[in-house]
C-alpha cells in the first residue's frame, strides 16, 4: 500500500487516510501565547483539518427577490446596501445549509434568519424595544417595532412545517436569545470573576439560536412522527451552531487566512469560494471573530470572558474551543453511523460552515475528494488526549469537585424523596434494594462531603395557609395527599432556601414551586393539557386547563417582583421547563432509546426539564444587589 503524505498539525504528525477519522489537535501551544501568528496558525491547521469545500449550491433568484421584498416592506429604514448584504446572507444559509429542504422551508429560514440579524443590531438603535420584548410578548402587548411583530406572527407559521416539539424549542431558544443580545449590550465593560466558569457557556448559548438552525434541518413529515431520534442529536449540533451570530463579522478575516501566502493550497478558486462558504460557520466564526476582535485589541467575545473565567491565555482557549469542535463531530460521526438519511441530511447541513466532514461511508458513497487527515495508525494516542487521560487520574477530579462544594453559600434546599432516612425507610417496599442500597450510599457520601445540615427553620403558619388556598382554588380535582405533598415540597424550598426573602417574595416562591410541581405530575395525568402552553406560547392559542390558566397568569405577574431581566430569564427557564417535561414525556411514550454517546442530550433535557436557573434568580429581587447589578448574572448559572 502506497504511504500516506504526513501532516503537521499543530506539531501533531498525522497522516492522511480514507476513515474520515477527525485528527485532534495539540493543546499545547507551539508558540508565544497570545501572538496574532498563534492564532492564525490554529485556526488555519483546524480548517485545514476539516478539508474545506464548498457547497456550490446554485443561487436562487426567486428566494432572493423574495426576501429582499420582505426586508424592504420592513420600512425601518435599513438602506438598500445592508438590505442587499443581509438578503445574500441569508439566503446562502438557506441554500446551502438546508438544500434538502423545499423551497418553502429554505424561505422560512432565510426570513427568520433576517429577522434575527435585525434583532442582533437592534439594541444599537432601540434598547428599549429589545429589553421589553419578553416582558411585552408575554403579556400580549404592542412589540413597538415592526420586524419583532414579523418574527412573532412567523412562529405560527412553523407549525405548517416543523413538528410540534420542534416549533417549541425553536420559539424558546428565540425567546432567549432576544434575553440574551439584551444581557450583551447591557454588561458592556464587566470584568468575568475568576472561577465564573458557566458565564461564558451561558452567553454562548443565549445567544447563538443553535437549537433553532439545527432543528430547521428536520421537517415535518420527513419521518414517522413517532422516531424523535433527531432530538438526541440538536444539542450536539447546536454546540458547533450556537456561535453563528459571529459569522458576518468574520467574513473578512476567513478570506484573509484561507488567501494567505502561507496557506497550504495556492488555489484562488478554492479560497474565494471558502470565502462564501464560511459565512455561517459556527464554531468556527467564533475562532475567526477571535482573530479579528485581537487585532482590533477587543476582549469583549466568548473566547475572552472564558479565558478570563477560567485564568488561561485566550490563544489555549482558542485552541480547546478548535479540539472541542472536532470532538463534537467525532460524536455525531458516531450517532449517525448505522442511519444514512440522517447522514446525509447532515452533511448537507455541516458543508454551510466549510467543514469537509463526510460522512459518506455509512451512507454508501463513494467520496472521490482528497478524506479528512487521520493519525497513520488509528491506535496512536495523540498528545493531547494522552494530557488529558493524565489529568483526570489520581484525585484532581475529587479537589475540583471539592473546590465547587466550597463555593456553595446558598443553604441546601430540603427534598425529602432524597433524604437519607425516606431512602432507608423505603428499601424494605421497593424491589431491586440493592440498587436503592448503592442510591442511598451515593446520596449520603454527596450530603457527607456537602457538610449538609438541616436548616431547622421555624414554620410560618400564615404561609402555609396562603399556599393551600391557592391549591383550593384551583378545584382541579386533586386527591388530598398529593395536596399535602406540593404544600410541604414547596413550603420546605422556601423555609430550607429563602429565609432571607421578604414574605411576599417568599410567597411568590412558594406558589411558583405549587406550579411547578403540577405541571411536573401532569405530564403523568394529561399529556395533551401540558402541551398546550407550547400553544399558548407559540400559536397564542388559549390555555383551557385551569390551573396553567393561572400559571400563564404568573408570567406577566413576575414582573412586579423581579428587575426586568431577572423576570424575562425566570420566565424563559419557565417556558423551557414545561416545554421540556412535555418533550421528555412525548418521547417516553413513543418509546425513544437514548443512544450510545449521546451526552449533551442528557444534559441539555436536565437543563430544560430542571428550572434551576429560576429557582436561583429568586434570590435576587427587585432592589437587592443594585449596586453591582449584573454580577449576579455570573453566578446564578452555577
């Protein structure tokens, strides 16, 4: 057999092979941290590593008339050269990304794609109309800007071409990224503490609508509607999406690496057509803005409030963000292996962002293109998983572990189902006690280490009172013990969490917490009642069972209560929960395994499902902490 040509990368030797095997890069930095040169060079051996194509998607006239019509009956006084310019971004999106689409799908998304370019620029021209949608969405009122009614009225048009489930993460994740181009404009100039390591995933995913692009992918009907498959791999695809907002911006920069005399390709063709391929790259518009923000001595960008929460050289961030990419699509490599329709439909979507992952041979195709570089021999440890495996031995993940225990100042809230005692007294009615035993072992060691003690807090009789008549009120037919479980679960999470609230606050807490664990045992009772806020939310459908008719309520009540911003993130994490107990619900009826290797699934239904970003900002109410009023935004997500 004929030896492979070797590639340096990163001063990793690999060489080139046919498995479509994604190298890993070298963590460790090959030059001085922080250089221009430094930069440049990871960002050239990543795309190198990825094997830019593009996908010469021919272009299609009749989109571009009209959505080009459409951004000028905006009236909203964009001129004519940004309504060109942002016409051909989106439709290019459009025509490439999603070419498997018709081309009534292919319209949708390049509208709302412009629709969400405007709204990423409106706080420069009206911070008031962004910082007030949520607070005016929710409670039905006037938007005050043309292009917000636009996108509104268009999340009902989803539905004529997404699946349900779809249509409501993708208004959700819409819903906060307006929250979150609001948090950008408004924290300009925060200094990122040290140790604040959630704050920069946290904004990344605020406002990058990943979710909302990959789930575009999957039309309705493109399958029986009972395989949500799909849904496992939207948060692996959102994490290489989610930074898609940097892409205008990096346009010139990418042009100016990919025609670099240095490049390893002196093919201009190639270049300029990498030029029109790459203006919707997602992690990779991340890195390329990087670039371009360091020459231009600008730290405000995901890669520097990491760097800065994470004490590192913003260059070693770069070069992680570049290894976690390759991670991502090494994982959706694997997912999609036995599924050849979805291979296809996703390598259509990844040749947008230039990446030259094919994954061809588990669809049957001959790929006649030069294959993505791999290690000579598969079995070849690269240096930076050797340096990682040798980190994670021994006891660092206990002292970082520990090192997050101690920076715990809030009291532990009580649950009773995972007291140590319920857990004993149970084991003798339960079958399989020895896996309640191994439970009960893990829960103690985690109360052990915690220092946990009971807050012993004395009972408030007025507010237990006040809760159990908002549950009377409700007449919904509940049997008494499980009224008498929802009054002491949530006077038990105010009494253990929030004894330093004032007592209409707390009371608040308390019969947001009542709601909350109704709509958890509704999924169980009425699946159908528990979607309808997703239609409520998105169709402005009304809600028809009477104790979310209250809780809808509740959302524009929140207001009154909470600071603007802490009031739009609480209801957001509100709408995500719900929408997610209902995803998690239709997919367990339908019967859906969660596959091998799909971590961020998990991760990303425990965030939706799990409300604990509200529950934590409810410690901050109106007029606590103005002095520094957005520093609370960096510990909450923790």
């Amino acid at each position: 057999m004929q030896r492979m040509p070797v590639l340096q990368v990163a001063n990793l030797s690999t060489s080139a092979c046919s498995y479509g095997y994604v190298p890993k890069l070298l963590l460790e930095p090959s030059r001085p941290e922080g250089s221009v040169v430094e930069t440049k060079q990871i960002i050239r051996d990543f795309l190198y590593c990825l094997r830019y194509h593009a996908p010469h998607t021919p272009i299609n006239y009749r989109l571009r008339k009209e959505v080009m019509d459409e951004i000028l009956s905006w009236n909203a006084g964009v001129d004519i050269g940004y309504a060109e310019a942002l016409t051909d971004t989106c439709c290019t999106i459009a025509e490439s990304a999603y070419r498997h689409t018709s081309y009534d799908h292919q319209l949708l998304i390049a509208i709302y794609t412009t629709y969400c370019v405007y709204v990423d620029d409106l706080g420069q021209r009206d911070l008031d109309a962004l910082g007030n949608f949520i607070k005016r969405f929710v409670a039905r009122e006037d938007l005050r800007d043309p292009v917000l009614e636009r996108l509104v009225r268009q999340f009902q048009d989803m539905h004529e071409y997404y699946p349900r489930l779809s249509v409501d993460n993708i208004v959700t994740k819409t819903l906060e990224a307006m929250i979150g181009m609001y948090i950008e404009f408004t924290t300009k100039g925060m200094v990122v503490a040290p140790g604040a390591l959630m704050y920069p995933a946290f904004m990344r995913l605020k406002t990058g609508i990943g979710a909302a692009y990959a789930l575009f992918n999957f039309v309705k009907g493109w399958r029986d509607p009972s395989d949500n498959f799909y849904l496992q791999l939207i948060p692996e695809i959102e994490h290489y999406t989610d930074s898609i907002k940097y892409a205008s911006s990096s346009l010139t920069i990418a042009f100016m690496i990919l025609t670099d005399s240095t490049r390893r390709s002196d093919n201009s063709a190639t270049c300029e057509s990498a030029y029109h391929s790459i203006s919707s790259c997602p992690d990779i518009s991340s890195s390329l803005s990087f670039y371009k923000e360091i020459l231009a001595g600008e730290t405000d960008n995901y890669i520097n409030l990491r760097a800065s929460a994470e004490q590192k050289d913003p260059v070693v961030v770069l070069r992680e963000l570049a290894e976690e990419t390759l991670d991502t699509i090494r994982r959706v490599q694997d997912l999609t292996s036995s599924d050849p329709q979805m291979t296809e439909i996703l390598h259509s979507y990844i040749m947008l962002s230039g990446h030259r992952v094919m994954l061809s041979s588990t669809s049957g195709r001959k790929d006649t293109d030069s294959p993505i570089c791999e290690c000579e021999d598969t079995a070849l440890p690269c240096k930076a998983a050797a340096a990682r495996n040798q980190s994670s031995s021994g006891d660092s993940s206990l002292e970082a572990y520990q090192y997050w225990i101690s920076a715990i100042n809030a009291p532990i809230r009580r649950t009773s189902p995972l007291d140590c005692v319920s857990l004993e007294n149970s084991t003798e009615k339960l079958p399989r006690t020895h896996l309640l035993s191994e439970i009960k072992d893990v829960f103690r060691d985690f109360l052990t280490r915690l220092k946990y003690q009971s807050p012993h807090t004395s009972v408030d009789a007025q507010l237990r009172a006040k809760v159990s008549a908002v549950i009377e009120a409700w007449d919904a037919g509940l049997d008494k013990a499980f009224v008498d479980g929802v009054i002491d679960t949530s006077y038990g999470i105010v009494e253990s969490s929030y004894p330093h609230l004032p007592y209409k606050h707390q009371f608040f807490v308390a019969t947001y917490a009542v709601y909350v664990l109704y709509v958890d045992d509704l999924g169980e009772r009425n699946i159908d009642a528990l979607g309808q806020v997703g239609r409520w939310l998105v169709a402005r459908e009304e809600v028809t069972d009477p104790v979310l008719k209250r809780m809808v309520l509740e959302f524009d009540e929140m207001y009154e209560s909470f600071p603007a911003l802490r009031a739009d993130l609480i209801n957001a994490n509100t709408f995500q929960g719900i929408l997610g107990r209902y995803m998690e619900c239709v997919t367990s009826d339908a019967g859906m395994v969660v596959r091998p290797g799909a971590t961020l699934y998990a991760t990303s239904l425990r965030l939706k499902i799990g409300i604990g970003a509200a529950f934590a900002l409810f410690n901050f109410v109106k007029g606590r902490n103005d002095s520094d009023r957005f520093y609370y935004l960096q510990v909450f997500h923790e």
